[in-house]
C-alpha cells in the first residue's frame, strides 16, 4: 500500500471512494483483495492500518500482510 498521484492511475484500475478517502488497486491485486476490510486506528500501541481479508491463508501478526 502507497500514496498515489491521481495521474498515475490506470483505466483499468479499480476506484473505490468511501468519506472522501480515494483507493486505487490494479485489476491483478483486486482477485486478492476481493471481501477485504481496512481499519485504521491512531493508538500509540498497536495503531495504524489493520487488514481483515476473508481470502487470506496466514497473516503476520501486526495484521499489515498476509498470504493467499
């Protein structure tokens, strides 16, 4: 995951806008990403963005990735 310029987004990308908030991901990654939630929390411990993704096999544990 990484901020990108609106200029580099493809046609075939897949756009999803929720509370002003923009994600783009490429037609390969999508399959993977099918059924994923995204959380983001601002605790000192343990803050940051958090992925639940029915899809995957095995996550690490700070919930940042995982395998499919």
């Amino acid at each position: 995951m990484d901020f990108a310029d609106p200029a580099t987004v493809r046609p075939d990308d897949a756009v999803f806008e929720q509370s002003g908030v923009r994600l783009v991901c490429d037609p390969k990654s999508l399959l993977y990403v099918f059924g994923l939630t995204l959380d983001f929390s601002d605790a000192l411990i343990g803050g940051g963005f958090k992925f639940g993704n029915p899809n995957a096999e095995s996550t690490c544990g700070c919930g940042s990735s995982f395998g499919v």
